[in-house]
C-alpha cells in the first residue's frame, strides 16, 4: 500500500491569519454546501447499493446457484 504525506503542516508550524466574520461566514456556507453534496453522494451510495443487492437477489436461487434467463 503507497502511504502519503499530510500536505497540511504541523500545527504552530506557520502563523494562522485569523479570517474576518465575513470569511468566517463564508468558511461555514462552503462547509455546509461541502456537508449537503457529501450526505447527497452517501445517499446515491446507499441507493445503488440497494439495487445491485436486491438484483443479485433475484439472480441467485435459494441454493446459491445462478438461475438461467431461458
């Protein structure tokens, strides 16, 4: 397995501007936008799951032999 590096540095390694309220506000609407499409995918995920489980459901018998379509 290849490993990677943090690309953020340490913590006190560089001096953090502090961001005004207004970059403050910002920071939090692209966090809440990032949150919403990451819930949005999750869901996607869950939902493509289902179908692929439910079809592989159909597909394979009660003794785990896949049925012929004739």
């Amino acid at each position: 397995m290849k490993r990677y590096c943090n690309p953020l540095p340490c913590w006190g390694a560089y001096p953090v501007p502090v961001p005004s309220p207004d970059g403050l506000d910002r920071v939090l609407e692209e966090l809440t936008r990032q949150n919403q499409l990451l819930c949005d995918l999750l869901g996607a995920v869950n939902s493509l799951t289902a179908a692929t489980l439910s079809i592989r459901g159909r597909l394979v018998g009660e003794n785990g032999s896949v049925e012929k379509n004739t």
